[in-house]
C-alpha cells in the first residue's frame, strides 16, 4: 500500500530533485569502482553496483548522495559517451555470448556477431566490437555488436594487433598484383647506372627509398645527387592501389613489426633501392656552397634508372666516420664519398644553427625479443654522426623541392608549424616574463622570425625552453606553403619516402608535371584531414605498444631502482621517464613526501616544494623504485629511491 502512496512518491520526487547534482568523466578502477571527476577538481565516489551502467571515460550527470562521512555520486544521464567502439575479449555466459571490454575486467556486455564477421569465436578471443545500447539510455544494461576479429588470447603478436586494431590500422599489407612501369610520355629516364650512388639504413631496412652520391669541385663546392625511389612509376594516379594507399596515408612502424603502406613486392622489391640492383628513381642534382647555402636556380631533377653499389648501415658508417673503422664495402671511391658527405653535414648543420633551427638530438629506445614476442632488454640508443649525414642531405633534397612548388606551381602538400597555439600565447608571455624576458609581445611571437629569436634565446635555459614548448601548436599539413616554425623555414615540403608517405607520393606526382612544364589539379584537401588522422592514430598505437612492452618487461622488477628524470608535474604527483629504458612512470605525491600537509605541487611554476623548499624541479635526475606494475591498466608506479 506504500508504494502506491502518491504523497509519498511526491516526497521522493522532491528529495531527488533537490539533492545536489553533479558532472564529469568516469574513471573506473580496477576493482569495479569508480570515481566522477570534475571540471572543479572534486572527485567523487562511484559504488560497483552503479559502474555497471557507465563505461571508463563516459561524462555523465547524476545526483550526489550524502551518508555521513561519505560522499557518492550515482550517474543518471549520458552527456557524452567515451567511446563507440572499444575491444575486448569473448566470454560465454550460459552459453550466450558476451564481450569483456578491454581493461573492465568486472563488466560484462550482451553482444551479437555482425555478419561480416566470419570467424568462429571462441572464449578468450579479442574482438573490436560497437556499443550499439547504452545503460544509462535504455534502464537495461549495455548490448553491442561484434565487427570484427581481432586476435586469439596471447598470440606472439597479439598486442601489435590489438594496438592496430585499436586505432582502425591495418594489420595486413596491401595485396600484391602484377606490376606494369608506366613512363611519362613526355620524360626522358636518363641511365645513370654508372654512378656511385649508395644507401646508409638500419640494418634490418628493407623499404630504401633514397641513396646518395657526392663529389666536389676545385672551388670546394659540393655536388650531392640524392635519388629517390619512384613508385609512381608503377601507381597510377586514381588506380584501384592508389586509392587504397590514400586511406593508409603512411607505412606504420611498430617495434619489430611494419605494415607498410604499399604492397610489399613494391615497396621491398620493385621499388627499394637493394645494392647490385637497377631501379627507377628521380634523382636531384644540387650544389652547395661551402658556406652550406644551396644554389636553388642550378638544381636540376631527372627520371633515371640508378644501381646502389653498396648498402651500408648507420652503426658501420658512424665507427668508419668517428674512429677510422672498417667500411662494410670495398667498392672503390665510397669512403671518400662518405668523408665528404660527413664534411656536407657538419657544413649545413652550421647553416641551419645560424639561419634556421635544428632538431633536437632525443634518445630512442629499442626492444628486444625472443622467441615468443617476450621483451628481453631494451636498449637506449642515440642519434650517430650517419644519421645526421643522412638527414641533412634529405632536408637539402626537400628544400629544394620546396622551392620548385613555392616559386613555380604554387601548392603541393606542405608539413607546416605555426610555432605557439594563438590561445597560449598569453601564458607563453607570462612564463618569459616570471623569466625575465620581455621584449616577446603576441604579433613578435607569432611570427617566424620572433620564434626563431626566442628559440635562440632560450635553447641553454632548458627548463624554459621545454615548459614553453608545450604552448606550441601541434604540425600540420597545407595545401599552400606556410611557414615550419620547427625548422625554421619559410615552408618545407617532402617528397623523399614516397614508399612509406603518400604526400611524398603526390609530391612526386607534382614534381613531374613541372619537369615536364605540364598543368596538374591541386591535391584534394581531403588528404589532408586523412594524413592527420592517420599521422595521429599511428602515433598512439605505438604509444599504447610500448606502455605495454615497458609493463611487461618491469613487472618483474618491482623494487629495483632506475635513474629517471622529471618530464611532468600536475596536484597528484610527477611524471618521470626513466632514462635508460624510456618508460613513463608515475610517482605519486604520497609516495613522495609522507606528511601531504608539508608537500606542494606547482605545474605553474615547475617545481615541488617540500616545507615551503623547493626538492625537485621539471627536468631533475632522480633515482626511482618500481613500486607497482598495473599491466592491466599499463601504468608503473614508482617511488623516491632510498638513500644509500
């Protein structure tokens, strides 16, 4: 009878209408809770009973429920679902099947296959799967489709594929077919089989999409002929390959495994410039000054036929240049040739420190494998004298290519950088200033050459310099040429991997229509949109990967202590990277300092005070523990190392 009371179903009605309201983003917790984050910073508690009607990520709004000393949140209405597709793993409950989602252990989804899917699933499966009911919509729990196959349970390459998978990246190269050299009609392939052309590449490179030759003259001018492989010669513009390649947009590289963007017999065989082998290439000849200026108006691109007489690795290349080591070839006149394009390097690495900007020298971290796909070691390793050979010769490749399109077509496909993010550019201001900069106002620090001053300016003040790095404005690409504030130049388009970019690819196409003094359509803009997504979705597969790997390899070395640098700061604690392996860690505020009261968090300033002294600043060295390795939700927690 009290059910059916309505003055009682009217006091329930106002008591829930007046009851504090609250949204944000759900975090959920390994154990079947969760947490409601707010856009304030308060954080509230999320019963199991209730996570079972929102998913990780999801922002909601609900009602906030006081009991005693406790504080909850129960979510009633979905503002913004964290995703529409996720993965996860097959599980079978009276025999109907339902789906695990991929780091949600406690939560199980009604599921039904769709009929592209033709495999057979099995318990433990991985599936990529699409959210087709949501709980707090339908008052009737979660239900979504299968879509595809993703990978059996522990497979050697199972978390590659789940990491492709993930991001919407094939996993598979492209499907070969007989391949058919199509020249222009117009351009003449000249044989310049008899040069002395050879690649510089990892050991383990099959996709050699450039290769060198150098000479100098009496004057001491440098004469570097840089050829590039030419799939374009076998694509055709708008084929069934073409368009297939368009979608991928970029080989992916993940560690030990590449899914390259064009079929392998193309970009390992038919078009990878193998030593002892004849290839199609475009080949630009260009002269530098022994200044390192580049003389634009001489530079010369052809269509030839090219034989590489020698692959060479970087690791032999940089012992031959740094400690007279032996050469990998004995092919007459290529240690001389390698001695001048070390000369060239050191030449235009000056050129560019005085009127562009140079990269940044970062670590990269390898890992190693056995048999199973177990990682072993990972080991650090840095930038060597070849590399920097090799990449200073293809930035004087591009930039003479970028002259051709911005002075004669007008467009191509251009990797662009505005430098600061327009709605940074106040606190960028304000972080000079607490520095003692002041002469930066908003039009200096938009332009090319106000950021290059400051840039300048601040590159022996690295914890400036990296803090105001992270008001720049992500790169991008254009059809139009804008300014690379990165690099420093008036604009900067590439056309030297047009096996594994396809903007190189299209780069190609344009650069022989100025060769043959012919019209072309400027690229769709679409793909400018396609190179960014894809760009992107590659970038956080690797990320993903090698949080996992980094899982992996540290779960059995909780208490060994690692060197580590300081990288983040935010009110919990401090992201540090340890610096012999490359992973990212957490190091909690608790496990910093044991009285909180005493501990302050300042990302504004870069620092961490301890009793009102600063301990520790962005960019510091420290020793770290592992304390905890959560692989299921891949984060390593770390602690202060113990004195000794």
């Amino acid at each position: 009878m009290l059910q059916d009371n309505p003055l009682l179903a009217q006091l329930k009605q106002q008591l829930h209408t007046q009851a504090p309201r609250a949204e944000g983003i759900v975090k959920a917790h390994e154990k079947g809770y969760g947490f409601l984050e707010t856009d304030n910073k308060k954080s509230y508690f999320i019963p199991a009973n209730k996570m079972k009607n929102v998913m990780d990520g999801d922002k909601v709004s609900g009602i906030v429920i006081e009991n005693g000393d406790k504080t909850a949140f129960e979510p009633e209405t979905l503002l913004e679902p964290s995703l529409n597709t996720f993965l996860g793993q097959i599980t079978f409950a009276n025999k109907a099947l339902e789906i695990i989602p991929q780091n949600m252990s406690k939560m199980t989804i009604k599921c039904k296959t769709s009929p592209s899917v033709t495999q057979q699933l099995k318990a433990g499966d991985w599936v990529k799967a699409k959210i087709t009911s949501h709980a707090l919509e339908n008052k009737q729990g979660f239900s979504a489709e299968i879509t595809q196959f993703v990978t059996e349970d522990n497979t050697p390459d199972y978390l590659w594929l789940m990491a492709l998978a993930k991001y919407d990246l094939a996993a598979t190269p492209l499907a070969d077919i007989q391949w058919q050299l199509t020249e222009h009609p117009v351009l003449t392939r000249f044989d310049l089989t008899q040069q002395p052309f050879f690649t510089i590449d990892g050991a383990s490179t099959e996709d050699m999409d450039d290769a060198l030759s150098i000479s100098q003259d009496a004057q001491g001018n440098y004469h570097l002929l840089i050829a590039i492989a030419d799939p374009s010669a076998y694509i055709a513009e708008n084929s069934d390959i073409d368009a297939l390649a368009y979608q991928r947009a970029f080989s992916t590289y993940l560690p030990s495994f590449t899914v390259p963007m064009l079929p392998v017999s193309l970009a390992n065989e038919r078009c990878s410039l193998k030593a002892d082998e004849k290839r199609p290439a475009i080949v630009c000849h260009v002269t530098i000054e022994q200044d390192g200026n580049i003389i634009y108006d001489t530079a010369e691109f052809h269509l030839a036929w090219i034989i590489s007489k020698a692959k060479l690795t970087y690791d032999n290349v940089s012992d031959f240049i740094a400690n007279n080591h032996a050469l990998s070839t004995d092919v007459t006149g290529i240690a001389e040739q390698l001695v001048l394009l070390s000369q060239l390097a050191k030449v235009r690495t000056n050129w560019r420190y005085q009127h562009a900007l140079l990269f940044k020298d970062n670590s990269e971290y390898r890992f190693v494998f056995d048999n199973n796909r177990q990682v072993t070691d990972i080991i650090k390793e840095t930038k060597l004298s070849a590399h920097k050979m090799v990449e200073e010769a293809m930035v004087i490749a591009n930039q003479v290519l970028t002259y051709r399109l911005t002075h004669q077509l007008g467009f191509g496909i251009f990797n662009v950088h505005s430098g600061f993010d327009p709605k940074y550019l106040d606190s960028a201001i304000k972080l000079l200033s607490e520095n003692q900069i002041e002469n930066f106002d908003k039009e200096r620090l938009s332009s090319l050459a106000g950021y290059k001053d400051l840039r300048r300016l601040t590159e022996k003040n690295e914890r400036l310099d990296y803090r105001l790095r992270r008001f720049q404005a992500p790169a991008d690409f254009a059809i139009e040429p804008y300014p690379h504030f990165g690099l420093g130049f008036e604009a900067y388009a590439t056309w030297t991997s047009p096996i594994r970019k396809y903007g190189d690819l299209l780069n190609h196409r344009l650069l022989k229509a100025l060769m043959a003094h012919e019209s072309h359509a400027k690229p769709n803009p679409d793909i400018l949109s396609i190179m960014n997504e894809r760009r992107k979705a590659g970038r956080l597969a690797e990320r993903e990967l090698n949080n996992k790997l980094y899982c992996q390899f540290l779960k059995n070395k909780v208490g060994q202590t690692f060197a580590a640098q300081i990288i983040d700061l935010n009110r919990g604690g401090a992201k540090v990277r340890l610096t012999d392996i490359g992973a990212v860690a957490f190091l909690p505020a608790t496990l910093i300092h044991p009285v909180r009261g005493e501990l302050i968090l300042s990302p504004e300033n870069g620092h961490i005070k301890i009793k009102d002294e600063v301990a520790y600043q962005l960019l510091d060295f420290i020793d770290v523990t592992i304390n905890e390795v959560k692989v299921e939700n891949t984060s390593v927690i770390v602690k202060i190392a113990a004195a000794e």
